[in-house]
C-alpha cells in the first residue's frame, strides 16, 4: 500500500555508517544537533520503529491525534506508519533507538498492541536505561569492528529491552487452555488487515484468507486487543482516514477512493458512523489549511 501525505514528511531508515544490521542507538541531544532546523516538529511518517526514553527532563509529544506530556518515565514507540511529530522535546534527554520492522521477528500480542506512549515507575526506569546503554555499546562496537559485529545478539538485546520497557498487560480471569494459539492467530490477522485494510472491509475476507472462521478471529482479536475483529478492522481504516483528512489536501472522494470506498458516500456514512461527524467538519477542525473538503 502507498501512503503518499502531502503535509507529512516520509522518513526512510538510513543507518549511520557501519550500522548495516537494522537498528541505532541515539539520544535526544543527538537528535537536536542533526536537526537544526526543527524539523521534529512537523508531522513525519518513518518508515521505521522509533522507541525513546525519557531519563530527564519535560516535552511534549503528538502521535495518531493524541497528545502526550513526556516527563522522566515516559516510553515512546512509534511504529512504522504513525504520524507523529516532537512538538517540544528542547528539554529531553535519553536514547532514541530506531530499528527496522523486520529486524526483531516474533512480537507477542501485548507488543502489537502497546500504546504510543506510557510511564515507567522509579524501579523500572534505571532498569531500563541500563538495557539502552548495553544495547548502545553493542550497537557502537559492532559498527567500529566488524569482527565484533552481530545481529543476533543486537536483536536479543533489543527484545530483552522491549520486554523490560512495555506496559504490564491487564490480568485475564479466564484460564487460558492448552495448546491455545490465540496470539498467533491475532499477529496472522493484524498483518492482514495492515496489508489490506484498503481493499477488504469485511472479517469474512481476512478469515477466508487466513483460513480461520471469523468467531475464531473474533474471540483471538478480543483476546489480543480488547475488541471484536470488525472494531478493530474499523479502527484501522478509520485512522487511517484520519491521517488523509488531516494530512493531505486530497478531497473526500479521494480519500473514499484510496480507501477502499466505492463512493464518497459509502465513505461518509462510515466516517460519520464511526466519530458522529461528517469528514469535512472532521478536516475543518483537524485538516491541514489548504485541504479542500469537497
């Protein structure tokens, strides 16, 4: 699927020299220095995974229309697709680690589904911190002397500093069974429906492809995510609609058409359905200046 923005900034993972392995460590200075016209603060959409922490200091964050105040504790992740942008990160300190979508294979249910930012308790944070540093060192090395290169234990570094960082997952009171295969069936049907959001509309075209009925999708969704297979399916293309509304000057029946949408009727009536408001008084209040809302 193409993604083209007119006002959001497409940005490409470029590793710095030596880094060929798919993932960097920075750090917030880091990020000042190399941006000296203050690019950060306009939307982007890497084409990559961004994971920050914050040691110290305060700013401020927007991904997906949601705002976020960073304090020393706050994780970011930002996913390949997000829109996002550093409204105020002048103040923050701590590692940027940014890496390929497929260098770290495997992401459980609870992964896929954590939030764009959250808090890390006193305990947790230095813990955290440590697992950067080591991951940074590793990452250095391996870039000065090939010999010490490798991308294994890079990506094991990398899962042990995502496993220390995530959010807790809410306990389930059901007991799971045996041999139960609901987060594999989740991770089949959310790289589904972000490869074809566009084109299937429907849970019956996912469970066809995937070879599941839809209740199975249904109660793997639920599990995985905490609502059925077609509110999350919903959820996806209605972000996604969001961001074209907001972000490009295509009008409504553009948006229709790239989504997937016979008319711009169609299209309405979901929007509608979905927020309670029209998607040009959407774009009127959330759009960029130029967009055009017919």
């Amino acid at each position: 699927m193409k993604n083209g923005h007119d006002a959001v900034r497409q940005l490409r993972y470029l590793p710095a020299v030596g880094s060929a392995h798919g993932v960097e460590v920075l750090d917030f200075a880091a990020l000042r220095r190399m941006d000296a016209r203050r690019l950060r603060m306009l939307p982007q959409r890497p084409d990559f995974h961004v994971l920050a922490l914050i040691a110290s200091g305060t700013g401020d964050h927007e991904a997906d229309f949601r705002d976020y105040r960073l304090t020393e504790g706050s994780v970011v992740w930002i996913r390949p697709g997000m829109v996002h942008r550093w409204r105020d990160v002048d103040c923050c300190d701590g590692p940027l680690i940014l890496f390929r979508p497929g260098f770290l294979a495997g992401f459980t249910a609870a992964q896929a589904t954590a939030p764009a930012c959250w808090q890390l308790d006193e305990q947790r944070l230095p813990l955290a911190l440590s697992a950067a540093e080591h991951l940074g060192r590793e990452q250095v090395a391996s870039a000065r002397d090939p010999r010490l290169a490798s991308a294994a234990l890079l990506a094991h570094l990398l899962a042990a500093l995502l496993l220390r960082v995530l959010p807790e997952a809410p306990a389930r009171t059901e007991t799971v069974p045996p041999g139960d295969r609901s987060a594999d069936v989740f991770r089949a049907y959310r790289a589904a429906v972000e490869e074809h959001f566009t084109e299937w509309h429907h849970v019956a075209d996912y469970a066809g492809a995937l070879g599941y009925d839809v209740r199975t999708l249904t109660r793997a969704t639920r599990a995985g995510a905490g609502t059925g297979a077609k509110a999350f399916l919903d959820q996806r293309l209605l972000l996604e609609a969001k961001r074209l509304l907001a972000h490009t000057g295509l009008p409504v029946t553009g948006c229709a058409r790239r989504l997937g949408f016979r008319d711009a009727g169609n299209f309405s009536t979901f929007f509608r359905r979905q927020t309670g408001t029209p998607p040009a008084t959407w774009r009127a209040a959330y759009g960029t200046d130029d967009a055009s809302g017919t």
